[in-house]
C-alpha cells in the first residue's frame, strides 16, 4: 500500500507560509537547512531553539523548515521577525493529519505530528540533498558547522546513541538484530540515500501495529527500519543532558531529555541558558523558574524538590514536595 507512487499521489502538505530572505535564496549550495515537526503549542520552544542556532551562527546562512498540524497568527508573526532580524529563511507546513492517523500513540502527552519527520525528506529532497532534522526541546551552544562536515560513509543517517540502559533496554524489546539503537531527536539526512532506500514507505509500513509492541514512537520506528545501519555520531551532536549532567567537549547541541524542561523548570545552568534565549526571542519570557501551580505540573515539583534536595536546599525542596503532594492529590480529584 505504501508504496512510491502513494506519496506521490497523495496531498501531505496543505498550506505552506514562507519567510524568505533573498539571500538565502540566491546562495542554496551555502545554506544548511533545518527542519522540525511540532503541534502548535511547540513554536515557543523552536523559537528558542532557532534563537539560540542563530545567536551562535552569525557566519551561517539557515533555512528553518517547521512541520506542524496548526499554527497561529502571532506565532507566524514571531518568526517572520526573527528571519527579518537575522536575515534567514522559514516556512512553516501545515500538515494534513489523515495520512499519520494509524501510527500508535503510547502517551496523550505525546503527538501524532512526531511522525512527520518520517515524510519530510519527500519534501526536503526537492530542496537540498543533505537536511537536520531536530527537536523542539534543545538548544545550539555551538558552531554548527560540524554537521556539515560530518561523512555518512554512504549510509542514510547520522544519529546519536541513546543512553546505554536504554540501547539495551528498547534493542531487545524490539528485537533488533544489531543490537543498536539510536535517539531520533537529532538525525544528520541524506535525502538521495532515504529515497534509494524507501525509508519514509517502510517506515509507513509500522501504521496499525500494536502499541504494546513499541516502547516510544516515530524513534521505534525508525529503529525498527534501520536496524544499527546508520552512521554513529560524537554525543557532542546530540548531549542527552539531564539534572546538569556533565557536559561533553566542544559540544554543539544540548537537548533537553526527558520529562522536564526549561519552559516548565529552570534549575540548571542550561535550563537557565534556555530562558536567556527565550528573552533575546520574539516570544514571551518566563520569569519563574518553576511551573504554575496546576495538578497536571506535580511530576515537575516533585523534579525539582529532588534537585534541590540533591543540592542541599532543603528550604526549597520541602516546599517543592509540599506543592508535588498537593498537586497530585488535586489531579486525583479531578479525575
């Protein structure tokens, strides 16, 4: 069913907003492209994560490609100004949902539309032979020049390992034969490799498969697809940071892993770092370092009464559990 001439056929895009800067367009051999796949309540964090590339890559001519299923006017608004201001490109997709209606979803917190990134070299491969995909929950502290240097020895990406209890944990689970697995959340592209390889059909091949044979989503399925044949990457590329964990030489992407991030929680150096770039953004600033006191934040108080107590601040981490109790016993009720 999921075949070439599917894709082909069918409409995936429904309306695309462009924010063009004639340079970017006149010089398509220097340009790096980015994309990102995001709901609507995501374009504040890829706000900052674009700040952030921007503010560190003066040198560099970008052209942000942003994947989602709706958008608002003043978040357009925010990022036509952000490419008048750093005089780089953007468009933004608006997605058609019916084709992404079969993959599994193992948690409401998570969305439908991570799945684009499983088509959007169909579309970036009109474009440049070579795109990033990344994440909304991370920032660039770095040149990303790096990337462009990186030599997929023919494979069809480059990816970071996950962490090594997880490798081991997800490998197994799906019954990978490499052994191997990767994190999705920054994939280096070859468009010509993907398309020689019917990536994005096999990996349309996983819709309607029973969500208690995966252990996450679009990145169990590209796993599932490529098996370990991919070209491993330095973790400089792709920091899977947590609690301020150690960060590696020279690194380039910091990501936010895991369930807490800056826009809820701002303990850490880096979670700080990311406020700092929300504020040079076209998007609104977040003054208090923690959540607003609603039942669905209690796993973040709970979060950081653990960082505080961690670090000997017993004041704000018995108020932090205080507020994780009271939370969690009101999301109780209200259920």
């Amino acid at each position: 069913m999921f075949d070439r001439e599917y894709f082909e056929k069918n409409e995936f895009v429904k309306k695309i907003y462009s924010f063009e800067n004639l340079q970017c367009i006149e010089d398509q051999n220097d340009v790096m492209h980015i994309c990102f796949n995001i709901d609507i309540n995501f374009f504040r964090p890829t706000g900052v994560t674009i700040t952030s590339i921007l503010e560190n890559n003066s040198n560099m001519k970008f052209a942000f490609h942003i994947f989602t299923d709706a958008v608002s006017k003043k978040d357009l608004e925010a990022l036509e100004k952000t490419t008048v201001k750093y005089k780089q490109s953007c468009y933004v997709y608006l997605m058609d949902m019916a084709p992404f209606a079969n993959f599994h979803i193992k948690h409401p917190r998570f969305k439908k539309v991570s799945y684009f990134r499983l088509y959007m070299p169909k579309v970036l491969k009109k474009i440049t032979r070579y795109f990033l995909y990344i994440d909304a929950d991370l920032i660039c502290i770095n040149s990303m020049e790096a990337f462009k240097k990186i030599d997929l020895e023919g494979k069809v990406l480059a990816a970071v390992s996950d962490l090594p209890e997880a490798v081991k944990t997800r490998s197994d689970f799906l019954g990978l034969k490499s052994g191997k697995y990767f994190n999705s959340g920054v994939l280096w592209i070859d468009t010509e490799k993907w398309e020689e390889n019917s990536i994005t059909e096999k990996a349309f091949s996983y819709q309607g498969r029973d969500p208690k044979s995966f252990t996450c989503h679009d990145q169990d399925v590209l796993n599932l697809v490529m098996d370990g044949d991919i070209k491993f990457i330095d973790e400089k590329f792709n920091h899977l940071g947590c609690d301020g964990s150690k960060v590696p030489e020279r690194c380039i992407i910091y990501h936010f892993f895991g369930r807490e991030k800056p826009w809820n929680l701002a303990l850490t150096e880096y979670d700080k770092m990311w406020r700092r770039y929300l504020d040079i953004s076209f998007w609104d600033s977040v003054d208090d370092p923690l959540p607003e006191r609603k039942p669905e934040n209690y796993h973040n108080f709970k979060q950081a009464g653990k960082f505080f107590r961690k670090h000997h601040n017993w004041q704000n981490a018995l108020k932090c559990y205080l507020w994780y109790a009271i939370l969690k016993v009101r999301l109780k009720i209200k259920s």
